[in-house]
C-alpha cells in the first residue's frame, strides 16, 4: 500500500517528462555521445563493476582466464551493465548488490556471445572449417557455460531471489530466441511479426533483465519495475534494429568494414523482410537466390542495398527503431527524473542516431 | 548449538555404520540392481520428479522440447537425481524444494551432455563433417543453455539460496573440468593426480552437489552436509573410473558395443595413465602413436587392450574406484541409518560390482 502510494506520489511528481522533454536539439548540442557521458556519470560503479568482472572470471584453469579477458575485458560498450547501473542509481537504490548483477548481465551477454560463435562458424564454415577454428568451437562453448555459470554465483552474491528468477527465466528465453533465429535463417517468408518476435527474446530480454533488476533490488513498487523493463526492452529492440541497418551500411551507406555480415549468413532481419514484403517477381529471385539458396556473388551485396533503398526498406527500420527508443523514453516517466534518468533516456535516442 | 549436538547425537547413534555393514554378500543375494531397488523405493519422489522435468523442458520454441526430450527423457538412468531424493528423504526431509532441485540436477547434466556431444564432434570430425551434423552443434549449444537456464529457473522454484550457490559453482568447476579435459587431450603424460583431478570437477563435483544440496534443504548440520558432499564425490569418482574400465571392456573384456570410445577419441583415462606409466620403449611408441598423434588402425585398440592388462591397469583402475565406492559409504557413517541410507551405500557398491 506504502508502495502503491509512493508510485502514485512518483509519477504525479514527474508529469510532463515525455519524449519531447528531451528534444532532439539538446542532443546534438552535447558534443559527447551519451554512452560515454552515463559511462562518466557512473563511472565509480562501472569500475567496482570492471573489478567484479575481472575478479570473477579469475580461474586456475589454463585458458579459461584468457579466452574471457579477451572477449569480456577487450572493448566491450558495457552498455548492459550500465543500464543496471543507472536504473539503481535513478532509483537512489543505496546498496551494493547492483554491481554483482551489473556483471552478471555483462557475464551472460559474453556467454550468449561466445556461443554465438559457434552457431555462426556451423553456418559460415560447415565442413571446410580449418581445424583450429573447430577445435575453437568446443572452447566456446566451455568457456561460454563457465562464463554463464559464474554470473549466476555473482546474482547469488547479490542475495535477491527475485533478481534470480528475473534473469534465469531471460537466459531460457535468449536460448528460445536463438533457437528460433537459427530456424528463421535463410527463410524469406518470415513475417515482420515473427521477426520482432525472435529478436524481442533474442536481444531485448537481456536489455529488459539488466534494467529491471535494479527496482527489485532496491524494492520500488510494481509500476517503476514494469516502467523500467519496458525501458530496458524497449532500448534493446531499437538497439538491435539500429544494428540490422548498420549492417547494410545505415543510410549514408558506408559500406566499409562490419557491414554485410548478416546478409552472407542468410540472417533474415527487418530491412530484407520489409524489401521482400515488397519485391516484384525479378526481386524475389534475387532474395530466393542471394539468401534462402545462399548463392552469391561478389556484387550481389550492393544490389541488396539498392534494393533495400528502392524500397525504403532502411528507412523503415529506423523509423521502427526511433518508435522503440522513444517507448523507451516514455517508460522513464514512472521513474523519478533526475541526472540518471536523463541519462538513459538521451541514450535511447543516441541508439538511433548513430545510425544516421 | 542444537544443530552441533544433534549432530553429535546421530553420530553416536550410527557407529558401526561400516563399509562391512553392508558386506558385499547382502548385495550379492540380492537379485534387484541396487540402482533399480533405490528407484523403486524412490518411486513416488521420482515421478514428482519426471513430471517436473517434463513441465520444464516445455517451450513454444518448435524444436527445443524434441532435442531435449530425446536426451532429457529417453532413458536416462537418473542416477544424480535418485541421489538428491535418496539423501533428502534419508535425513527425513518433510518439504517439496527436493524435487525441483533433483530435476536441476538432471537439467545440469543434460545440458552438460550437449555440449559434450559439440566437444567430442569437434574432434572427431573436424572439417569433415556433414553439414546436418555441425548443424546439430548450433543446436545442441543452444538447447544446452535452454536447459541451463531452466535449471536455475528450478532452484529458484526451490527457494534455497544456499543450495543456489552449491550449484551455481559446481556448474563452473564442470566447465573448468571440461576445458581441462580437452587441453589434456593426446597428452600422454598427465599424472593420476592430474587426472583425478579433472574427473574430480568434471563428474564427481555434480554427483557431490546432488548430494549435497538435500541436507542444506534439510537444515541439516555441517557435519552432515559435508558427510553428504563427500558420498557424492566419492560416488561420483567411483562412477568415472568404472567407466573408463568399462570403455576397454570391463575385466570381462567383452568388446561389442560401448567400447573403445575414449580410444578413438585419444581421451587419456585412468586405464592409459597407468599403462603408460608401465610401459617399454616399444610400448611407449605405441601410445604415442594411437592417442597422441592419434593414428590408428583397425587392430589397435585390441592391441591397447591387451597392453593395460599386460600392467594391470585395469585391475588398478578398479581398485581404485573399489576404494572410492567405500569412502562413499563410509562417508554415510555421519547420516542416519535407514533404508534410504543403506540404498545408497548398496548403490556406491554397486557401482563398482558392474564392472565385473
């Protein structure tokens, strides 16, 4: 009831803090990326984070320490664990069992990621793999489960049943989304639906857990944990449409390095099903081919994007994107402004203007 | 203060609660396979049990529910989870959190099985395997975290924080066992030690957590927990070594089926270990050309056979896990003499008299 009250007093008190209370013009005056300038703000406690990373994925078996440092120390944004971060320090959450789950989150994104490659190298290499490549393969996967396993120790660190639940139910669902991703490849037909789908269990779930887990945490009523899973959810499927554009080079169609990776996987996302959904005759053999039949070619890539542009298939995406990162600005309002919240909610939209 | 003195007091009660206790002619007229009579006293919890596994390998996801049920419930001897039961009900545990947790249990190892089968394919077809098997990696990958993460939805069901920490570390000491298993590899010059080592983490640690996580449910004493934690364990290394004989055929050396896949795959086991150990110049050559350089003709492993009896290996192998099967029902000294107590000591036994 005290709860329920407290909620109630939240959001009267923060009326008025809608998308547009964070206009546009205010980010492009601050010169500084908003993942760098939350990365700042919190900046003590992603370093306690940092050395809760590295303290954990210490092991006395060879290799293990190594093959994790260089996937989990070597460059990683970090941008899961700073959304567990800032939603506790938004929330004024005054404990310290928020840096155990921030790595946590940071720990089960880098297992996801290492056996990711292996779902891939099963696509791209099948049967013409180099041995070291395969035999990287069972390496992966170990040192994705211990990685997996190690983040549920530091979640039992951080003593909350409740955050436990959360983010053992997400680590099923990542691995339901997979599985349904890898089902979904090379397959044209799917529709937008379905693909919103694979990628609100396959991304969007990790996003979502890292910014609820936070409320439980700190014993926020049901409405701000609700506000800050939509916010978590909602920035991770913008995230993740951002990426399937950038991978066909965003609209200045920088097609240098890092793009075309999903296209030469036969990875279905939202610009081919949108041009798909669209194709003449001549286009849909082109997709038929390029990716359901993978037969391609050296110059079959530029044709895509011409054909994703013709049919303002990139656009569309963004513009899906921008509606998700502005639902994810809008679920702030539950949440008490401050610094932190400002903080999140100019990261959203910084999700989808990169793209530009 | 209670706790200590009732454990004192049990203690007291249970003396004499020998290895001869339970004298190897009880086992012998007993026709039933001590396995078979434990699941058959175990019956109702084990049902419990199979209906939670089967609820919980559910999944909307087309696919998973198929991958896991073949390994999940197709014959699986459900050895670890009988072991969660039997140690529950031993020590007079009136609550439900034990089937949950036997289920994770089983969960654990299913997934473990997987991503075994990724490891082991790695090596045997590496860039030479059909595409629909190194499509089943990706699967088997991913439908081994589904189960992961199910198991640690089962523990949070079960409500023990505590039992949470045993088997979140335990999943990463079978991780860090795996990787050890894999760099050991061809490697003809690991010691035993090092070799009981890796089998410590790699099987016993989870046969230790079966049995640990009952009595810490139970709110048993330290005394009995660490009796149970080393029952599993030394159930667990007794399992493995009983094993590795196995895999040369038993002392019985009957070569069909089953046999000779430790071989093929250049696993160095216990059995190889103490040959090498023994072996002539001539000898020496052999292993190094069948394990670690891995070239091997269709009269090897006969050859190799005859070589660990030649040293007794097997025999050695044996006794060894003979003396692990005893340290597993001498630990029950400290736990309550029952029926439940005494299955599991017959099982321990049991477990060696198979390979006879």
């Amino acid at each position: 009831m005290g709860q329920y009250l407290l909620c109630g007093a939240l959001i009267e008190n923060i009326k008025g803090h809608e998308v547009s209370s964070l206009p546009q013009a205010d980010i492009q005056a601050d010169p500084v990326n908003p993942a760098i300038r939350l990365a700042s703000l919190a900046s003590a406690d992603m370093a306690s984070v940092e050395a809760m990373i590295e303290d954990r994925m210490a092991s006395a078996t060879q290799l293990i320490p190594e093959t994790a440092a260089y996937l989990v120390a070597a460059g990683g944004k970090r941008i899961r664990p700073l959304i567990t971060v800032a939603a506790a320090r938004t929330l004024g959450y005054e404990g310290h069992a928020h840096i155990a789950l921030a790595a946590a989150v940071e720990f089960i994104h880098s297992a996801t990621l290492l056996h990711d490659d292996v779902t891939n190298q099963s696509r791209l290499r099948r049967g013409k793999g180099p041995a070291n490549a395969i035999w990287g393969n069972a390496h992966s996967v170990l040192v994705g489960d211990f990685l997996f396993a190690r983040a549920f120790m530091l979640m039992v660190d951080a003593g909350s049943m409740d955050a436990l639940h959360v983010l053992s139910r997400t680590a099923a669902v990542i691995a339901e989304g997979e599985v349904r991703q890898l089902a979904a490849m090379r397959n044209i037909a799917i529709t937008r639906a379905e693909y919103m789908s694979i990628i609100d269990a396959k991304t969007a779930a990790l996003f979502s857990a890292a910014a609820h887990v936070s409320p439980i945490l700190n014993g926020s009523c049901k409405t701000v944990e609700a506000a800050l899973e939509t916010h978590g959810r909602e920035l991770g499927l913008a995230f993740q449409l951002v990426d399937d554009v950038l991978d066909y080079g965003g609209l200045t169609t920088d097609l240098g390095k890092n793009t075309g990776d999903d296209f030469r996987e036969g990875k279905v996302t939202l610009p081919v099903v949108l041009a798909v959904e669209a194709a003449d005759d001549t286009e849909r053999a082109f997709w038929n081919r390029v990716i359901a039949r993978g037969e391609q070619t050296s110059i079959d890539f530029d044709h895509a994007v011409t054909l994703l542009k013709t049919h303002g298939a990139l656009d569309a995406t963004l513009h899906a994107a921008r509606h998700h990162a502005a639902a994810a600005v809008k679920a702030l309002d539950a949440v008490p402004r401050n610094e932190w919240s400002e903080a999140l909610a100019a990261l959203a939209e910084f999700m989808v203007e990169r793209a530009y």
